[in-house]
C-alpha cells in the first residue's frame, strides 16, 4: 500500500509508474500536492492556484494511466502527475498576467502549445508560477506579490524569471515544472533552488501560437530534482507545429531513454571567464566549476581550456536585441503606468532601435553564434558555471531607482547563462555543489545545437557518480 503521506519524497517518473500501476490515483496525487501548496507555499512559488479546475481534471483521467502521448507521439511516463505552467504561458480560461501588473485582469481564450503539451501529456496543473514582468530579470519580484525565494534559505532569492516554478519543485509543491528561458531563466532559478534546470535547443519546442520571439532566444524547457525527470519532462514539450520559425531535428530516442545510454569518451570544453560582464567570480562557483571538471575526467572524459568562445562585442548586440523584445511586450492602452521602471526603461531602449538598426543585430548577433559554433565544434559538450556567485539576498539586483544599475548587476549575476540562448545551444544547469551555509551552486553543460540526447546523457551519467536527490531542504 502506497503511503501518500509521504509521496513527494518519490521523483515524478516513479509518481508517474505509480499511477500507471493502478496503486495511487492522479486525484490522490493532486489532493497531495493542493495541500502542500496550501500549507507550505512561503517561497512564492504560485501567484494563481486553480484547484478546482486540477481537482476535475485529476478526477477526469481515472485511476490508471492509459498512456498518454506528449506531440512528439512518444509514451507519456508522467501521466497523471501534478505539475504547474510559468505565468508567462496563455492558458485557456486561467488568469495569465505575464507578471506584470498591466495585465492583472488577463484570461486568454487559448493555450500555447507549452500548456496544450502538459495537457495531451496527461499531466495536471495546479496553477500558474511566479515570474517577473514579462520574464525579463532574473530575478523574480513581481510588483505587489510576495518574491520567489529559495527554500535553501528564504531571504534568498529563486532567481528569474523561472522563479517561480524552480521554487515550487524545490519546496516539494509539484514534481516537476515547465520554465522558459531566453537568457538564463530556467537555469538561473536552477543553479539558486539546487535543481536540474535545462534550456532545450533552438526550436526543441513550439512557441505556437504568439511566436513573440523572432530573434530565437527564447524555448521552454523543464525544472525537476533528476535528470530523469527532467528528461521525462521535455519528452511531453517537445516538438514542432508547422509555422514554427525554427525547429530542432526530432530525437532518434526519447530524451527519457537518452539517459540511461552511456555518453561514451567526450571531449569536454571548459571556461571560467565571464562572458557579459567582467565581473569576480566567487569562490564557491570557481569551485564546483573545477570539482565538476575533477568529476568528468574521472568519468574517462577528456577536459580543454579553451578562450571564450564570444567577444565582447556580442554584449551590446545582444542588449539591443532584448530591449526590442521587452518592447514587444506592449501594455494594454492607458496602462503602461502600471510598469515597473526597470521593463519602461527596457522600453524606452527598444523603441529607440529603428527596423534597420534591428535587422544589423540580428544579423551581428547570428555571425557571433556561428563563430562561437565553430570554435566549439571540436568539442562534445562545454563546462562554465552557471552564475557569479550563490543565490543573492532579495532585492539585492532590483533597483527601481537605477534601472540601469538593475540590468548592470543582473549581467554581473549570470555572466555565462545568455551565451547559449545566444547560439542556440542546449544546457542544463546541475546541483553539484553547496556552501558551508547550505546554499547550492549550479554548473553548467551545454551541449552541440540539437544534440540534447548526447547531453542528458552525459548530465545523467554525472547524476549518478554524484547524486544530489537525496538534498532536501529546510520545510520540506
């Protein structure tokens, strides 16, 4: 007999094979997780919970999993499992307010293919996770909401602009959680709550049906506590709907099973510089960068300094880039207000970029990727770490008064997560590391555009020479 009282000790893979076994019901899995939300929910983690709806959809899915199929046609393993979408995510009939104030009243009448993929996937929703305004810092401090902490320490922040979700996985609220990530913002909350974050490549999953990316930076992608889970996870996002603008090739495998084939001997690039901003590097980041180097060298893998692979150049092309983007994300009339100053300034840089000045970016910023790819092209997979120093007290990086001193001190944070949305390559940020204080540190693989089988293989392989699930935090 399954004692449910304690089911969210289990992964959301083995949660899955529960309910596909007829041994604890997706309604009794809901229940659990709702009353977790209820009772332990101080890391800001939800900023909308709809129980009813997950309770009916939970009840709705019966008691044994059929198999659901995720768009790539594969098995879903997590049928059945709670989980919940960022707040950046259209969802149909469920408050969706991009974080931002502007959009408080805001229920779209469609979902994205994000929440149509948890849906066909089998998966339940208990709500829409935290994110800051529009998913532009990387911090998440929504205006008039409580800011997402870790639950490693709760003066601390999650990190952004997955926020959200990273907390609500890592204070045990659901399994597993989707983010997105245009600049870091699956892995930054990653490597801040001590879970796997991974930014799938370019194109891995459909941005159907707004496309409000057009320069390619931005891809949904999984938060779990296992790599196994996370893989799981991107089996049920993945895939291309025709229309789509860029579209990775489909795996030969599921990613799921991807993870439990041995890597082989790879050759591993490595670089601790920062990449944005030439900021200190604290001790405990250069650390698990250099025991993870230490780990997959004993795994038989051969690791090569090599100079970062982006000049200096590329950061402005890049901060001209977002700044249009952020300028996408238009206020309703007679509301723009009610944005905070950091997302106004954004603004007021984007509107600046006439449609040629855009136009020379995109071009400098894609001849910058394709060098980049080029230099790494030797190389199976790329070792940094994922940010600049532990998770940061809140409020620490939000300067409403200084909004240039904000996104000054946001590239000081993560100095090497953008690279890879700038390439177009996947990475995945591991919980390798801890200070003294307990706090985790994340590192960073990336790996070849498209080759996200190769990486979560690799990434599974370190899971198991160094296992972290075992880590819970306080409240737990």
């Amino acid at each position: 007999m399954v004692d449910l009282h304690d089911i969210h000790e289990l992964t959301a893979l083995e949660q899955g094979d529960l309910v596909r076994r007829g041994e604890v019901s997706s309604l009794e899995l809901t229940e659990h997780y709702l009353d977790r939300v209820a009772r332990l929910d101080d890391v800001g983690a939800f900023v909308t919970v709809t129980a009813e709806r997950a309770l009916e959809r939970a009840a709705s899915l019966g008691r044994c999993a059929p198999g659901g199929t995720g768009p790539s046609g594969s098995v879903s393993r997590l049928w059945g499992v709670p989980t919940a979408i960022k707040d950046l995510n259209l969802t149909a009939g469920v408050p969706t307010t991009f974080g931002s104030a502007a959009f408080d009243d805001f229920v779209p009448e469609v979902s994205d293919a994000v929440a149509l993929a948890v849906d066909d996937g089998g998966l339940v929703s208990l709500g829409k996770t935290s994110t800051p305004e529009f998913g532009s810092p990387c911090y998440t401090e929504p205006e008039g909401r409580p800011a997402a902490v870790t639950p490693w320490d709760r003066t601390r922040m999650a990190g952004g602009s997955s926020g959200g979700a990273g907390a609500a996985v890592a204070a045990g609220l659901v399994p597993v959680a989707q983010g997105s990530d245009g600049g870091g913002s699956i892995r930054i909350p990653a490597s801040c709550c001590g879970l796997v974050g991974l930014k799938p490549s370019r194109g891995r999953v459909s941005g159907f049906p707004m496309y409000g990316d057009p320069v390619g930076l931005a891809v949904a992608g999984p938060l779990a506590r296992t790599v196994r889970d996370a893989a799981a996870l991107l089996d049920v996002l993945e895939g291309h709907r025709v229309g789509d603008p860029f579209w990775a090739a489909p795996p030969q495998t599921t990613f799921l099973e991807a993870c439990d084939r041995q890597p082989g001997r790879l050759r591993i690039a490595r670089f601790v510089a920062p990449v944005i901003a030439d900021v200190p590097v604290d001790a405990s980041s250069v650390s698990a960068w250099e025991d993870a180097s230490r780990l997959l060298e004993s795994l038989g893998h051969d690791v090569v300094d090599v100079p970062v692979p982006l000049p200096p150049e590329a950061v402005p092309v890049f901060e001209t880039c977002w700044a249009v983007l952020t300028a996408l994300s238009a206020a309703p009339a007679g509301r723009e207000a009610l944005l905070r100053p950091l997302t106004r300034w954004l603004t007021e840089r984007g509107h600046a970029v006439s449609g040629p000045q855009l136009g020379l970016a995109i071009g400098a910023m894609r001849r910058h990727a394709a060098n980049a790819l080029a230099a790494l092209a030797p190389y199976d997979a790329v070792l940094t770490p994922t940010l600049a120093t532990p998770p940061l007290p809140v409020g620490a990086i939000r300067d409403d008064a200084d909004p240039a001193a904000d996104f000054a001190a946001q590239k000081a944070f993560t100095p090497w997560t953008s690279a890879w949305n700038v390439t177009g390559m996947p990475a995945v940020s591991l919980p390798l590391h801890w200070t003294a204080e307990g706090l985790p540190v994340g590192v960073m693989l990336a790996g070849r555009p498209a080759e996200d089988e190769l990486l979560l293989s690799l990434a599974a392989q370190v899971e198991a020479a160094a296992p972290w699930h075992h880590r819970r935090p306080p409240g737990w």
